[in-house]
C-alpha cells in the first residue's frame, strides 16, 4: 500500500475532508514517489468506496494498471468503467488467488477499510506512509483494532517537500 | 517532546505493557539519539503518571536535569525524591512561566497525558518521535482529540537498528 496521513495517523479529517492532503506547496508537483510506485506494481485492489470516490473525479481515469473492486454489495461496475475496472467479491485470500492467477502479484491495495480488511488477516507486505505533518486531532484512522500484532521493519525514510516524511516498512516475520 | 510510538501510533499495548518498545535486538545499547537529546534540554516536565512510574523504577534517579512533576492531585513529592523533583500545579501556561523565570527554557514534556495536555494548548515546538515498526492494533494512543488541527514540518528523519525510524517535526505557524 501506498497511502498518506496526518502526524495523528488520520486518512480523513474530522469531517471526512481530505483538503489538509494537498495543503503544503507543491510548486513543481512532486508525486513524492507515487509514479515509481505504480511502475512496480502488477495491479491495484480497491474498496468500493475508494472506487466509487475515483469514479466521481472530474478526470480521466487514472490508472494505467488492471484495477479489481472489492465489494459484496455492488452488483456491477457501472458500464462507463466496465474496460476499466473488475469487480471482484469473496474471502479475501479465495481473492487474492484469483488475482495471482491472472499473473498479478504486485498489488496496491488502496482505501481505509481495505487496507484494514487486509491487515487483519496479516495479507500486506509493504506499507510506504507519507506522513503529512498535521496534528488533525481527530478523523478516520488508519489502523484501527487488530487480532494481533504484526511486526515490520522500516527499509527506507525520505523527506519530501522539506516537512513531508515518507517512511517504508515491510513485514517480517521474525524480530 | 521525544517518545516512542508503534506503528499505529500506541505509547502502550492493549494491556498497558511496553514490552514491544524493547522487543528489537539492540545489542550496543543504541540509545537512538535520548542522550544527544537530553543533552540539549534544560529540564523535563512530566505528569504524576510517569514520574511514579519512574520512582518505581529499581534503578538510580535517571535524569540529570531539573525535573517538574506536573500534578493537581499529588500532596508532596515522596521524600525520597525531594533532591530530584519538583511538584507544580496549576494552568500549564502559569506552569511555563514558572518554570521558564527559572531559567529553562528548553523543556522536555514527557508522558502520554501531559503530552495531550501540552498539545490541546498548542505548548508543543519539536516532537521527536521513534516509531518501534509493529502494529499493535489497540492501546493507549499517543494523540488524541485536539480543538485544532496543529501543522508541523519534518525536519529530519533516521532509521535505527536497520527498522526503527525516528521522525523530528517541528511546530510551523504558517504553511
């Protein structure tokens, strides 16, 4: 996952705003890896919510890889997305299965509740953090209750921007 | 500030233990930068919580700069501890005034609570902040509510022990 968040660990702010995210001067646009992250990967993994946010963008769509839509509640994709997205539906490791057997093994796995759903079951090996460095002081977190607890490590740190951290981390699995 | 933090951001497990801060091989006793830290303080502030914590410590007094025990409730400092701590009571802003007239200047505000308070207060300058790579997924949290979103910078940021990574923001009052 490739994901950011305020110095309190929050993916929204209070009132479900993201504005704070894009509220550091960014003259030149610096995408602070995020185009060498996406070169690596083999294809993204999205919740609903997060694929219905994309779908509201004013944009083109802005993926280059196969994009999979988790959900157990959208019956379809919406026919305008249809040569974009797949929707995808079941336990979470039948899932991932079927997605490592179309030859995608590199996965972005995007949105708060996915992200979540994953960690749950131990299913995230890298997880790079940008840390935007404001206390919100309240929102909707990142990492929320876990049945265990899962050890990283921190393989690379970057300053972006001259106040912006990127910490990585990848899982291990023995101290 | 200087404090560490799991990955998700807990000063403490779901139990209350601190275990995991130590769980990582530190075979030379890298101390992670405290002693350069405190070396720059001219004396610690820190809540009833903590300084019993460390009066329960089976060591000798750890610090070697004036310490001031924050506390509304606590009678008397233990006389056992009279040469090494202060108590001090009222508004954190009088607080500082006290202590500042003192002549220290440079303070270093330890403990969860006294922490938050010091935050909602916006008292904070530079947070140090090691974050031990595990997910804990429950606990005692670092940041809690603030009545203010608070914007800070990165100013610098180190790996430990090839995992730890150790992030220093610094309070910014214009973006």
């Amino acid at each position: 996952m490739f994901i950011a968040t305020s110095l309190d660990g929050y993916i929204a702010d209070k009132n479900g705003g993201i504005d704070w995210l894009h509220a550091i001067p960014n003259p030149e646009n610096n995408d602070m890896g995020y185009s060498a992250f996406t070169a690596q990967i083999d294809a993204l993994v999205m919740g609903r919510n997060t694929f219905e946010t994309v779908c509201g963008f004013d944009i083109e769509w802005p993926y280059q890889k196969p994009v999979f839509v988790l959900s157990n509640s959208l019956k379809e994709i919406p026919e305008k997305f249809k040569d974009h997205a797949v929707l995808i539906k079941g336990p979470l490791k039948d899932v991932l299965e079927k997605i490592h057997s179309l030859g995608h093994h590199r996965l972005y796995i995007d949105g708060g509740t996915t992200i979540q759903n994953f960690l749950k079951e131990d299913l995230i090996d890298e997880m790079i953090i940008t840390i935007i460095p404001t206390l919100l002081g309240g929102g909707t977190p990142l990492f929320t209750e876990l049945p265990n607890s899962l050890n990283f490590e921190c393989i690379d740190t970057k300053i972006y921007l001259d106040q912006v951290v990127q910490n990585h981390f990848k899982r291990k699995h023995n101290l």
